[in-house]
C-alpha cells in the first residue's frame, strides 16, 4: 500500500478535485503580489492598530479593568498581518494565547474584543474566554489557545478536514518557540508531512519561551531546522520586515492550497514587552530590547510609504490619530459595556442535541440553558473616524 | 432481531453511520490494515479506503487532536484509543480542548467527536492496561462519557453518539466484545443519557454499569435462588447522568449497592452513592454500600487479578450485607 494515498472522490463536497501526487514539482517560489497603495496603507493602520489597541490594554490592565494574563504581541505584528492579508476568507487559522494581533489582522471588530479583554457580556466570547481566547468562527478565525503547544495538533485537524473534502483551503498554525519542545509539535509536524497536509505551521521566535532563552530550552537554536526532521519545506523569515513575511508565506500558502504540503516557518521577531504583564524582563538586557526596536516593523513600512511617495509624514499621522480614536472607542465601548449575567455562566457548555435524553439533566443548569444553535459573534455598527482627523 | 456479539454491534455502528454521513471517519492505531487491535474496525478501510479509515503513528495526543480540530470545522471523527489507558496522553486534548472551546468562545464552536476504545481490566495485561478511568473523563464538564453494557445498547448509544455534537468519550469493555446479545435489524439509536433498568426485583438496588453491569446480572441469578429480588440499574451513560431512575428504584427497595471496577476514591460510583443518599435519605434502611477494585494497582498473576475484578460473589455478599 502507498504511504500516501488520495483522498476517495465522494468523500466530500468539492470532490472532482483530484489530489496531487507527492512527487509533483515544487511551486515555484513566486513571493508576494507588491503591495499597491491601497493595500500598503491599510497594512500600516492595521499594525498600528494592534499596536495602539495593546498599550492602551496594557494601560486600563494597570488600572485593574482587565484581570488575568495579558500577554502582549507588541514588536510581531508585521507576522499576523502579513500572513493574514495573504489568507483567503475561507482559510483557518489558530494560534497560541499571544492572540490579540492574529483577531485584529484577521479584521475582527476591536471593540468586541477589548470588551472581552474586560470580561464584558459584549466581549467576542461573551466575556468566558479572557485575553487568550479571541474566536471569531464564521472568519475561520480559532484564536488563541492556552495549553502551549496543543493546538498545533488540532491544526493538522483541521488540514486533514480539508483533504477530506478536497477543497483549496488552508490552515495557518501560530506558536511560540516555547511550543517546539511539546510533544504535540513533533507528532503534529510528522502526520502533517505524512499525509500532506494543508498546514503552514509558523513559529515566532521571539527568543524566550516565557523568561527562558531559546539557546537554553532548544538543543538546536536554528528552529526551521527541525522540519527537515519530518521532510518539511522549511525556512526561515525575517518577521520584523512585513515583506519578507509576505514572500515567504505567499510560497507557502500556494504550496499548501496546489500540492498540499505542509511549511514550517520560523519567524525571527522579538516581543518588546515582557511574556505577560508579571514580567519585568529581567532576564534580558535594556540594550537587546533597542537594538530589536531599531528595527520596529511599522517604523519600515512607514518608510517604504515615504519613500515611494505613497504617504507623506501629515498623512501617517493622521492615522495615528485616527488609530488612537478608533481605540479610544474600544475603550469606552467596553466600560459602558454591561457584565455578563449570572445566566451566562451555564451556557455555552454543551449543545442541545435530539440524541441527548434531555430529562437527565432538567435540572442541571449547565445543559438546561445550553443553546441550540451556535453563536455568532454580535455585529456592531462600524466605526466611522471623525471627519476632522483627516483634515 | 439479528444475535451479534458486542465486536459486531460495534461494528456495524461505525459502519451504518459511515454509509450515511460522508463527514464520518475514523482514525487510530491499527484501525485499517491490521484491521483494529480487537477487530472492531474489521472491514471498514476495505469499504472506505485509507483516508476515511485513517491508520495513524502511535501518537495519541495527535489522534485526539487531529479528531478535535476536524470536529471544529464540521467533520465526525471516530478515535479510536487502543486502549483508555493510552488515552491518558490524550488527555490535554479531551479536557482542554474538546470540552473547552464551545464555553471559551461563546459559543461558537462544536466539537462532534467520538474518542472511543476498550477501557478496564482483560486478561493478565497488568497494572497498565487494566485501568477503568471513567471518572477522569465524567469528571469533567463539556464531556458526554457512555459506557454500554449490551451489544444492543452498544450499537444504539454508539450511533447516537456519532450523530451528536458534543465530544463524547465512549468507553466499551474487551472483556464483553464477544458478548452476545438481540440487536434490533432496523436502524436505530439510543438516547444519551437514559439509565435502563436491566432487572426488576423489589429487595434491593443495585447500580452498575458496562462489565460489571453483567456481573451484577450474574450476582443477581445467584441471590434469587436465595429469594433475594435484586432490582439492576444500568446508568448506560456516566454523563450525564440519568438519576431518576436509580432514585425511583430505591424508593422502592430501600437498598442500594453501586458496583463498579475503578477504584473506590473519586470515583463515578462515589457521587452516585453522594446523590443516593442525598436524594433518597428517608428511603433508605441501610446505608449505600459499594463494590470496588481494591485501591491498588492491577496485579498480573492470574489468581491476584480474579480476586481483584468484583466477581458476582463478592456482589452477591455485599447485597447479603446490605439487606442483614
């Protein structure tokens, strides 16, 4: 028997799709389409977004409005929105709890999830989930997982969904270089070569898994090396430069979505603030976390607005401004928020099936108020800047 | 009404739901070529080829989570656990996972899977293989646990349990796979939580479920001759948990006796004992009494192993006991 075979055609819906062989060629690496004006300038504001979005958390955190972890993505978000402006719409993707860049790039309302940061009943997740659990379903969007590493599995799920059905989908798998020492990445990375699976799987090395060094936990430092352990494509990128990130995750989806095989990225990138917010940093020095700085993302692409004349110094900050404003509403949006009932801590456990005999349970709240039907996060009016911030 | 053993049942379960539902698969070790460790899985990769009926690396984490990221974007899988002992490497993703992400997102995820596989002891395979883990598993809310005790209930419970949308643990037992028993020719399913009171009698009550639900039925053929009338409560699924009709039944005989394989501390029949005497506190003329494994490890030796699993004596006594 061949260690890979196609999936059978009537197993899904698309299923005239015929699976490529293993031994077809590579895609060519093509990189990414150049970023037009349009595309240049939103890319820009979303960064910014993520950017402003998490100091200003990180502010009303102090203030002792949002309680538990918060683990900031501040100095990585040329990564989630590289890569996302690259996904198609129906793309999974899931990440580790480091999660609040992955919602914003994938276009989530901000509002919705500052009010969950609060643990508001307008929060993206009602209020249940917290700062490391962002879902937003109907946009394939599996937010942020607590348990380093387990996703990473549930990811080669997803992508073995996808063969079933036989569709052109992909999955992106975000974790830290915390992650690679989990068992759950070795049996996830060589299933998804065994199978050919859809999945691009991305570390971000930030350098420390919590306040250990990579050199300290990794035997080897190189990460992207461990692919070629299970025969993966795999690379390095450099993830504070938004067009490296592009290029190297445009090869990677096309290989995923035509040959149906699997890439392991290792994002080279830097957190400039600590694992959450009880980390003072100790362990690294003032001078590292400037000289990473040097190199912020946004900072560049700023650049590359200026000097190819797509933007001059007034207009980008004016999307700070702008930025700032859109925050300022996150924020007012989630303190007039209301707390979530006391009802809300029933619901949401299981689903109300026909096949469950539902006298059993009559009694017990937390399937008496289950819902039928899943939930879709609640849509808000759109958030319209001022008209005076452009001007 | 066909005679199949609980192998078959199980069987035909998995493969009636896999003609009927193109979203069905399964996968684990061993499931396909080999076709399954305990032949449950017999035929099914011949009739759904390699990637419906997915032979998988030794690797249970990755089993249970490939089955929980395909249930989140609208698979059915079907993992298979040799056994519940390895299970336990599974466990991250049956507890975090599984049964988390519907609360944590709102919501906004279902996750229909079936992890299912023999659990509790077979025959001289020691201290590893011999467990019966169902109170990890029941333990833990988000998690629908089933634990059959027929090959009727077997296939009914397993197909309705393929057709719902919560995470299910189904645990069957390797020493009733060649069971016998009537399973009805048409399609059918079974309800999800609905205790089925397997005996009648009026003296006593006990409660028990997958092999040691057969046991208690073996205790009970004893005691009546004896004139004792056992009446045998089989819960057929741990959670939830069909309590009226262990409640009604001890209003009736005023006796209780829980029997179970697991060990006795935090175990299943521990809150079934809490929730007896809870509810049924007037009724009761003696205090509940429970029938365990010893709170030791499985030995190997044979002769230690018997004396370790509740044999229908040892039943047999403690309702003598109960109703002294």
């Amino acid at each position: 028997m061949p260690k890979k075979s196609s999936p059978p055609p009537s197993s899904g819906s698309a299923s005239g799709a015929s699976a490529p062989q293993s031994s077809s060629p590579a895609v060519p690496s093509t990189g990414a389409p150049a970023l037009d004006r349009a595309e240049a300038l939103r890319l820009y504001r979303q960064m910014l977004l993520i950017r402003r979005f998490e100091e200003r958390a990180q502010q009303i955190y102090v203030e002792g409005k949002i309680g538990g972890f918060l683990h900031l993505y501040i100095g990585q978000e040329a990564i989630a929105c590289g890569i996302m402006s690259l996904l198609h719409k129906d793309d999974y993707f899931i990440g580790a709890y480091r999660d609040h860049g992955y919602s914003l790039a994938r276009g989530a309302d901000p509002r919705p999830l500052m009010a969950e940061l609060c643990g508001k009943s307008t929060g993206i997740s009602r209020g249940k989930g917290g700062s490391m659990h962002f879902y937003d379903v109907p946009n394939g969007n599996f937010g942020g997982d607590g348990i380093v590493g387990g996703h990473i599995v549930v990811a080669a799920g997803m992508g073995y969904a996808i063969r079933l059905r036989g569709s052109e989908q992909c999955v992106v798998c975000f974790f830290g270089d915390g992650a690679i020492n989990e068992g759950a990445f070795h049996e996830a990375l060589n299933v998804a070569s065994l199978w050919d699976l859809p999945v691009v799987f991305v570390v971000e090395n930030n350098m420390y898994g919590m306040g250990t060094a990579v050199e300290r936990a990794s035997a080897v430092t190189s990460l992207h090396e461990r692919g070629a352990a299970y025969g993966l494509i795999h690379l390095p990128c450099d993830g504070m430069d938004i067009f490296a990130v592009r290029d190297t995750f445009a090869d990677a989806f096309a290989r995923a979505r035509k040959e149906k095989k699997p890439t392991f990225v290792e994002v080279k990138t830097y957190r400039y603030r600590g694992h959450s917010m009880s980390d003072p940093g100790k362990y690294r020095t003032k001078e590292e976390v400037e000289k990473w700085q040097e190199q912020d993302p946004i900072a560049r692409l700023g650049v590359f607005l200026l000097d190819q004349k797509f933007a001059q110094p007034a207009d980008l900050e004016a999307i700070d401004a702008e930025v700032n404003l859109e925050v300022d509403e996150c924020i007012r949006f989630a303190e007039e928020s209301p707390w979530p009932p006391a009802e809300y801590m029933y619901e949401d456990v299981y689903v109300k099936t026909p096949y469950i005999n539902w006298r059993a349970v009559e009694k017990d709240p937390a399937w008496e108020l289950s819902l039928p039907e899943d939930r879709v996060p609640v849509d808000f009016e759109p958030f319209k800047a001022p008209a005076t911030v452009k001007g | 009404m066909a005679i199949l053993t609980m192998r078959e049942a199980l069987n035909q379960a998995m493969r009636e739901e896999m003609q009927r539902d193109p979203n069905v698969f399964l996968l684990g070790e061993e499931v396909g070529h080999y076709q399954g460790a305990y032949k449950i899985t017999s035929g099914l990769v011949q009739e759904f080829g390699d990637w419906r009926v997915r032979d998988t690396p030794i690797a249970e984490e990755m089993i249970a989570g490939v089955a929980v990221g395909a249930a989140w974007v609208g698979m059915r899988p079907i993992a298979e656990m040799m056994t519940f002992n390895f299970a336990l490497l599974a466990l991250d993703m049956m507890v975090n996972h599984a049964a988390k992400y519907r609360y944590m997102s709102g919501g906004q995820i279902r996750c229909p899977m079936v992890m299912r596989g023999p659990s509790g002891a077979a025959a001289q395979v020691a201290a590893q293989h011999s467990q019966s883990l169902e109170s990890y598993f029941s333990h833990v809310p988000g998690l629908v646990v089933i634990m059959p005790s027929t090959p009727k209930d077997a296939k009914g419970l397993l197909k309705a349990a393929i057709r719902d949308d919560n995470p299910v643990v189904f645990m069957e037992n390797e020493v009733l796979y060649n069971i016998k028993g009537e399973v009805p020719d048409e399609d059918y399913t079974i309800p999800i939580g609905l205790s089925e009171v397997k005996r009648t009698g009026h003296h006593v009550t006990i409660v028990a479920w997958s092999r040691m639900c057969y046991q208690s039925l073996l205790a009970a053929d004893i005691l009546a001759k004896e004139g004792i009338e056992c009446e045998v409560v089989d819960p057929r699924t741990i959670r939830p948990l069909d309590e009226a009709p262990i409640f009604e039944s001890v209003r009736k005989t005023n006796h209780c006796v829980i029997v179970e394989e697991a060990w006795p501390q935090a175990s299943v029949g521990a809150y079934i004992s809490d929730r007896v005497q809870r509810e049924c506190f007037d009724d009761l003329d003696a205090p509940v009494m429970r029938v365990n494994a010893p709170d030791v490890p499985m030995p190997y030796s044979k002769v230690l192993e018997k004396l370790y699993v509740p044999q229908p004596e040892k039943i047999a006594d403690t309702v003598r006991k109960v109703l002294a």
